[in-house]
C-alpha cells in the first residue's frame, strides 16, 4: 500500500473513502465539523438517527454525501477520551481499515488530524497510524492453493496541518520501512521448518547483499566455526543433518571510523530440545525459535530502506536442535569460543550456546553497542505475557535507550535485574558454567549466562519468547517484534 502526506481541506478531495472520527455522544472534531458543514449537515443528520454513537472502534459508511467529492465518508468511533492511548489509536484504525478492506474503491483519505494521542506529536501519531494499517494488511498464503483475493484498496492519504506536512512525510516514510521490516521478519518466520533452516537464511542474507551495495555478507560454516573453537555452537547442531551457520551482515551507512552497532540474533530454525526432549504438544510452534534472527533480518531490511547513516553488524546464530545418536547429552562439557567451559545439563537450553560464541565474536568489530535478540525462555513468557520483552544488560545508559525506543515505538520491553546472586545458580562442580540455573528464574539466569560472554562491550539481551509470535488457533503467526523498538534505537541513534 502507498501512503501520501497532503495538506488540503478534506472536504475537497476527491476519493473513495474519506475517513473521519466521531467522538462519543456524538461530537464533532474541528476537521469533522467542517466536512459535515460541506455536505449541509448530512453527517449530524446522521448521528441523530442513533446509528452511531461514538464508542471507540464503532463505523458508519455513509455514501454520496452531496457537497463532497468522497464517494462514501467512513465514520469511525474514537470513544470518550479527549486523548486516546496508543493501544485505543490501533483499535480505532484497526476497525476503519477492516471496513476499508472490504470496500471497492482503490483509495482512502484518512482525516484523523484532530484525535489528541497521549505523549504524540503529529510524527508519533502518524507512525503508529501507519505501521498498523501497513501490518495489517499483512498475508501469508505462500502454500495455500487458493490464494487471498487481491484488495482495491492501493493508496492511502494522510490528512494534515500545513505546519505538520513534514513530520507527517517522515513519519510515513520511516513507518512503511518498519511495516517492510516486519513482513519481512514475519515471513521468514512463518516458513516451515523443511524449508527454512540455517543455509536457507545465509541465501536470505546474500540476496540482501546483492542488492545492496552497502551491505557485504560472509558466512561461516561448520569448518570455519571449527576453526574459531566455536565449541558450544557446534554443540548444538551436531544432532541434525542441517549444518549450522553463522552470518555475518556488514552495513556501511556512516563514516569508516565510526563504531558499528551490533545486532546477535539467535536463529535456531527448530527446536525439539534435543535429548531433552520437548512435549509433541504444540512442537511445531518451535519453528519459531529463529524469530531473533528473523527480527534482526527485518531491522536490517528497515535500515536498508532507509539508509541510516550508521554502521551494523548483524550477526545471525542460525542451527537446528534434533535428537540423534550423535546429539549432545546432559552432562557433555564443552569449551566455547571464550575458551570458558560449559556443562551441558539440558540440551533444551541450546540458544544460550549458539548466542555465546556469537557474542565473543562480536568482540573484534569493536562496537558502540551490542544488543543479543532471541526466543529465549519460557519463563520470561510466565513473567511477563506476550505483551512485553524482556531487557537485561550491563549498562545502565543502553538499557535506558532501548526502553526509550520501545516506549516510542509501542514495542515496549521491561527490565529485570541480573544481580550477583543470580550468577551463583551457574556454578557447575565440573565445568566454568553450567548451562542452566535451576527452575527459579530461568529467565533471568539466562541472561547472567550470557553476561559471561558480554563482558568487553556495552550489551543488552531481549528475551522475545513471549512477544515473537502468537501461539494456537487460526491467528497463529509471527508478530515481527521486536522489529519496531531496534529500528527506533537504531533511528534515535542516526538522528535521520
């Protein structure tokens, strides 16, 4: 979908749809006052019939309204509220643009510039406008026979004050690259496991590069991560008949002397938990377990559109957990990257292995910042629901930044702590580590693991089990999250 930024009188435009808001008890915004007062008070007409009432989400089609040149205005609901909260402006869109969705016309007028967003400016407001009508229009019906219905609806005008023209263009703009890095993300995924395993995802990552000039990919392979004594990645995969693959995507937007950001992204394409294994229920959830990857993926492919003016390094943890003969067992000790040692006490706790030497190997790109993303533990679903990620990290200015962004971009994650006494739950009477810290706060033992690993840089862990995807039923699929919140990191730190 094309979304377009105009300063006009909405009244005057020429469309299918013109969208405006009514409050409840019937009230009239200052832009809806003046499009009812050019079609001679068809639209109060309207409201005292008692068709609508205002109510947050509630919709009216109106059609050939004589004195404006829309040919049906779209009523919509925003509810009591003189200032609407994030998650009331995505209810109210998302209803206007499911009935936008099933209309004929090819194009839509939104003249919503009157509704008052707590803590949003006219920038703030049209991100979230834009991000939720482009993630839902949203399909995958890649294996289906009988695909979607192709939707009229192909280009979308946003309504503004002259003095927001500008903030509104930038807004759209960085919004439709987010939208673009979230389909993305989504995409990859909802494939299946048989096809989206660890050398699929490295073609991905080398048909971005060949795209983009500014952007170089290596790839390592078992050998090479031999080589690095990459002890617990390998660990991991060795159980599956898919090699394992880290990948690496340079983007050069900055100066060559600026420090690069760093994105980890755990990339287990399935998880059976290996010898440990996991229960069949829901089992096929598990190839969502690369959602980290996919989300770093997605970033990638928002800062590529919009070229911002920094350097990233993304590094992808990509291998398949299976049980074999020649899988990891409980009790395996292995060295890792590091050189520090790991006993193995479930193989069900397999990302924190791969993201280890990962993060040791970001240490030679020197970077401002690491930020580690991965479907981590179940227990950071437990505390705290698919609505938040989880945040941990060692600096205290990082973490303040990404939740910063995360506020901003309605992409909200939520700090625990990683206290000393957490660190002890690791000891192991054989190995440095061990991999696992007991079933109290699994989540956050997790994160203290990978602070081991952690130590030469700033570093932040999102733990995105509960945000990632959504489980069960026929809205099963990946949300692109936490696509939103790095992108606006990344955004806050290039001022574009």
């Amino acid at each position: 979908m094309e979304f377009l930024a105009k300063s006009a009188r909405p009244e005057t435009l020429k469309t299918a749809t013109l969208v405006i808001a009514v409050g409840e008890g019937r009230k009239l915004g200052e832009t809806a006052t003046a499009v009812d007062n050019a079609c001679s008070g068809a639209i109060s007409a309207l409201l005292k019939r008692g068709d609508l009432a205002g109510k947050l989400g509630q919709t009216l089609l109106a059609h050939n309204l004589a004195g404006l040149k829309a040919e049906r205005v779209l009523l919509v609901g925003s509810g009591k509220d003189a200032e609407l909260s994030d998650r009331q402006l995505r209810k109210l869109i998302g209803a206007a643009h499911a009935v936008l969705k099933g209309l004929g016309g090819g194009d839509a007028v939104l003249a919503l510039q009157d509704l008052a967003v707590k803590g949003r400016d006219a920038y703030g407001k049209t991100r979230l406008i834009v991000e939720t009508l482009a993630d839902g229009d949203y399909q995958f019906d890649r294996f289906k026979s009988q695909k979607a219905e192709p939707r009229a609806l192909k280009k979308l005008t946003l309504s503004c004050d002259k003095a927001d023209l500008a903030d509104v263009e930038r807004a759209a703009r960085h919004a439709q690259a987010i939208a673009a890095g979230m389909a993305f993300t989504k995409d990859l995924g909802n494939l299946p496991p048989n096809l989206c395993h660890p050398s699929y995802l490295a073609e991905e990552a080398r048909g971005l590069a060949k795209a983009h000039k500014n952007l170089k990919v290596e790839v390592l392979d078992e050998k090479k991560l031999k080589e690095l004594g990459a002890g617990a990645f390998l660990a991991v995969a060795q159980g599956s008949e898919q090699p394992p693959r880290m990948i690496v995507l340079n983007y050069q937007g900055g100066k060559k002397t600026d420090k690069p950001f760093v994105l980890v992204g755990k990339g287990i394409t399935f998880d059976t938990g290996g010898i440990s294994i996991k229960p069949a229920a829901g089992m096929d959830e598990m190839k969502y377990d690369m959602c980290g990857a996919a989300s770093v993926f997605g970033t990638l492919k928002a800062v590529l559109e919009l070229q911002l003016p920094i350097n990233l390094v993304c590094l992808l943890a990509c291998a398949e957990n299976m049980p074999s003969g020649r899988a990891t067992r409980p009790g395996d000790i292995v060295t890792s990257m590091s050189g520090q040692t790991v006993e193995i006490l479930n193989t069900d706790a397999e990302g924190r292995l791969v993201l280890c030497d990962t993060l040791t190997y970001a240490e030679r790109f020197k970077p401002q910042a690491v930020i580690d993303i991965a479907t981590l533990t179940g227990a950071c679903i437990v505390a705290l629901g698919g609505n938040t990620s989880g945040l941990m990290g060692n600096d205290d200015e990082l973490i303040q930044q990404l939740l910063a962004a995360g506020q901003s971009a309605d992409d909200r994650a939520w700090q625990l702590p990683l206290f000393d006494e957490y660190q002890e739950q690791l000891d192991s009477p054989f190995a440095d580590i061990a991999n696992i810290g007991g079933p109290k706060a699994g989540t956050i033992t997790a994160g203290c693991f990978l602070s081991r690993f952690a130590k030469k840089y700033h570093w932040a862990h999102l733990d995105i089990a509960g945000t990632a995807w959504i489980s069960g039923g026929k809205e099963k699929g990946a949300t692109g999250r936490p696509v939103p919140l790095l992108t606006q990191y990344l955004l806050d730190r290039s001022q574009a």
